[in-house]
C-alpha cells in the first residue's frame, strides 16, 4: 500500500484541499489554457485529484464529447460530480493509467509526496498521447531558513545552500532532486 502523509481521513483535511483549490486553481487553470490543447471531444487526465476541482472544470471543458479522467489513491473528499468526468481509484507509480490516451496529464502538489517519482513520471508519461502535453506543478520549498544552530540552518537556492549534516540527508532523500535528474 502506497503511503501518503497527508491522509484523506486526517481533520481538516477537507478544508486545506478546499483552500488549496481556491488559491492555486486559477494559476494552474491559466496554465492549462496557454498549452491550448483543452478542447470540446479532448482526453484529459488529472492524478493526485485532492477535491477535483480541477478535473471537474476540465471536464466542462471537454464536452460534450471528451472526458476528464481523475485520479487518486483516495477519493473519499471528491465533493464534484459531472457526467463525462471518470473518478478511479489509483496509484500512480504502479501503472500508467491508460497507455498513449490522454491529450493531458496534469499533476498539482502530488510529486513531492511520492517515493518513486522517476516511476511516476514514468507512468504519466506513459498516459499521454504522442501529441499530448504534461503539466506538473509543484510546490518550490527553496530558498528555506529554518532555526539555529548552523547545521540544521539551510538558506539560499538549492546550489547555493549550507550543507549541514542534517540538511544534506534531507536534499538526499528529496523527491525533488531526483525530478531535476528526471527531467534534464
Ligand atoms: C497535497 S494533495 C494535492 C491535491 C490537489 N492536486 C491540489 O493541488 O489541490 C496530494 C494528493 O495526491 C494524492 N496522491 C498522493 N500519492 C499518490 C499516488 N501515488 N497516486 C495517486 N494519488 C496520490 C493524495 O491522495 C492527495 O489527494
């Protein structure tokens, strides 16, 4: 089973995805729409769905015709309904989740929580169709300052930063330092 810090069940949970929906949906809803590829008849895929919002409002855009498949490895805080939008219970690192299918992929603040990103990637990758486009939105957690004393202080850019001990078992084991590998 696929361990996930932030578990649906968790109080409040509901809450801070419905927050994130309303500060980061417009940005990520702006993004989408420079790709142009979001169209009435289009397959789109959102994984690491949270409340899906996003996959709701994709599967607006897409119809009557397309369909807005969602993803996550829970859906019990999925509040929307819409008739050509597809919820599946799913891991992303397992499996593509439907090969050479969708015209986009699109992940928001779910790569950071996965253990075998280049897996996922992998997969997401995998889901797309050869015309299709990926969007991956995660959170930038640099430049960080966190408290004394000096070896557990990191500020600066992820090329300029202290590397205490302790900070430097963290970058070893951040998902994120193996997305930067994944993707140049
Ligand atoms: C921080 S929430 C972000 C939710 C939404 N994308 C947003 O930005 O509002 C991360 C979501 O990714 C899901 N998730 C984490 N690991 C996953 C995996 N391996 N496969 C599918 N979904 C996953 C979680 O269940 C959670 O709903």
């Amino acid at each position: 089973m696929p361990e996930y810090v932030l578990g649906h069940h968790l109080k409040g949970e509901g809450k801070r995805l419905a927050l994130m929906s309303e500060l980061l949906d417009p940005m990520h809803r702006r993004h989408i729409e420079e790709l142009d590829i979001v169209k009435p008849g289009a397959r789109t895929l959102e994984v690491g769905c949270g409340n899906g919002s996003i996959s709701a409002w994709l599967a607006r855009r897409v119809s009557p015709d397309g369909k807005a498949v969602a993803v996550d490895l829970d859906l019990s805080l999925i509040d929307v309904r819409a008739p050509n939008l597809e919820l599946r219970q799913d891991d992303i690192v397992a499996a593509p989740v439907d090969r050479r299918s969708f015209d986009l992929v699109t992940a928001r603040a779910v790569l950071h929580h996965v253990a075998n990103v280049e897996a996922a990637i992998g997969n997401l990758v995998a889901s797309l169709r050869p015309d299709g486009a990926i969007l991956l939105i995660e959170p930038d957690f640099l430049p960080v300052s966190v408290a004394k004393p000096p070896c557990t202080a990191a500020r600066g850019t992820a090329d300029q930063i202290y590397l205490g001990k302790k900070w430097q078992r963290v970058r070893e084991s951040n998902p994120c330092t193996s997305l930067e590998r994944a993707v140049s």
